[in-house]
C-alpha cells in the first residue's frame, strides 16, 4: 500500500508538473508589473556582480535558461525569496546560476539511486521495488536543499564580516569629520582605504550614488537593505537626520562604532562557547566509547556464563 501511495504521489507530480509547464496560470497585470520590477532588480544585481568579478560573466547559456525558467515557475507560484537574495547579493552570486546549480543537484540526487539500483541488479544483488523510488524522492530533497544550506551559512558568514567592515569604517568617517571634511567626502575617503570585497560593495555604491545625483546615505541605507545589513541601514537613517551638523554626526559615529565592537566581541564569545560545548560533548563521546570497549569482553563473558 505504501509503494502504491508513493508511485501515485511520483505519477501526479510528474502529471502537473507536465501541466504547469504546457498550460501555465495566466498572469494577472499587477504580477506581470511585479515581475518586471523582480527582473530589473536582478538585472541590477547581476550588472554589479560582474563588475566586482568579471569572471562571473561566463555564465552558459543552459545555466541562464534553466535559472530564469526556475525563477518564473517559482514567481507564478507566488514563492518569493527575499531572504534567499540577500544571501546570494553578499556572496556576489546570481538567482540564475544558484538556481540551476539547486536544480542541477536535485536531478543528480534524483538519478543517483536509479543508477545504484541498475548496477545492483546487474550485480545479481536483489533490490526491492519500493526501496529505489523513495531513495530518489530522498536523493532529490537532499540535492535540492544542499546548495541552499550552503548559501545560508556563507551568507552568514559574510554578512559578519561586512559588519566587522562596518564598524571599521564608521571610525574611518569619525576620523575623516575630525580632520574637518564634509561627511560626503568623508565617506568617500573612507571607503577608500581598503580594497577588500566589503570595503569596494561600500565604495560602488557611493560611487553610483554621486553618478546618480542620490544621497550617500540613501545609498548606503540601499545597501543596507539589499544585504539585510542592519548596521548600514541605521547609519543612512542617522547621517540623513543630522547630516548637517558636523560634531553629532562624529559623535554618533563613535558611539555606533563601539557598540558595533561590543557586540561583535559578545557574538564572538557566544560562538567560543558554542564550540567549547561541542568540544566536550566530543571529549564525552570518547570517554563513552573508550568505557564500551573496557566493558564488553567482560560483558560478553557475564552473558555467555549466564
């Protein structure tokens, strides 16, 4: 019964999926206007990318073909990936090739046991029936949920160290105010002295600001809200309700930057601790085992008297 349920459930989806892609659901005017607006905001994105590693330009063309296709499915089943964006923007990656690699990878881990299977039976090992067609159904849930665990946890990553940068160049600015500039040149300057992938994303967009006749901080707050950077977002809200006046700006920044540092050495300390925690869940693990392997000769000799 259950190898019935399973087929069927592996028969319909194939069925709508079929479905969906012959006939698909017409689209109403405001999502098609949505989905003009989604396009040119990946466009954007995919236009900085390659300006900050023109490597990333090769992409093939199946890549581009099998991505926008995964995308438009994914936007007229009403799935939206904000967060998912936000990851893929700080790791300087495109929606296409992540989606293509997510697809890639479930095809892969949806043929794999199939294979496995053959080779089996041409092996003469039996096979059940049932077990190949829920080991795809696993495989395919792996491989398509690998890539986007994957993202997540660099997207993290990066996005503690765009904050580390963060706070580095809120002191960079205080010190530029200090010395008399203007906060538009000062964080120009800023942005200036380093030319790591954190310090050149603060960089391009003020520099796309200036060529745009926006605001630094408006473009800053841009920034902030494409990388889902709190900190950015809080210094555009701040140098565009003070940016006149000189001295609370420096002192505003000073003060952001120091909590900035407080809570990074606090996250910082939360993670050792973390990993002291696991280190000794280790130690203990060990210990267990180095215990069961003392035991079992005289275990084994108690159970077999008996």
């Amino acid at each position: 019964m259950i190898l019935a349920l399973l087929a069927g459930a592996a028969v319909g989806l194939g069925i709508l999926l079929l479905v969906l892609v012959l006939a698909p659901p017409r689209t109403s005017p405001g999502g098609a206007l949505a989905r003009l607006d989604v396009r040119r905001a990946e466009q954007r994105e995919r236009t900085q990318t390659i300006s900050q590693d023109p490597s990333r330009a090769g992409d093939s063309r199946w890549v581009r073909l099998v991505g926008r296709s995964t995308a438009d499915l994914l936007a007229g089943w009403g799935v939206e990936l904000g967060s998912l964006r936000s990851d893929l923007a700080v790791l300087g990656r495109t929606l296409d090739a992540f989606l293509a690699t997510t697809v890639l990878a479930a095809a892969a881990g949806f043929v794999l046991p199939v294979v496995l299977s053959v080779l089996a039976l041409l092996a003469g090992v039996p096979v059940p029936p049932g077990v190949p067609l829920l080991a795809c159904v696993v495989g395919a849930l792996v491989g398509a949920v690998l890539p986007l665990l994957v993202v997540r946890s660099r997207g993290g990553e990066a996005r503690r160290d765009l904050r580390h940068v963060v706070g580095s160049f809120l002191d960079l600015v205080a010190m530029s105010l200090a010395g008399g500039r203007g906060v538009p040149e000062a964080l120009q300057s800023a942005s200036e002295i380093s030319d790591g992938w954190a310090m050149v994303r603060i960089r391009n967009a003020l520099g796309s600001a200036r060529l745009h006749g926006r605001t630094p901080w408006s473009a800053l707050g841009a920034l902030g809200e494409e990388l889902r950077i709190d900190e950015l977002r809080d210094l555009a809200a701040a140098l565009a309700l003070v940016a006149d006046d000189g001295a609370k700006v420096r002192d505003s920044l000073a003060a952001r930057a120091s909590s900035l540092r407080r809570r990074e050495l606090a996250e910082s300390e939360g993670r050792a601790g973390e990993k002291s925690q696991s280190m000794l869940v280790a130690q203990l693990l060990l210990a267990v085992g180095f215990l069961v392997f003392l035991m079992y000769p005289a275990m084994i000799n108690v159970l077999g008297n008996v």
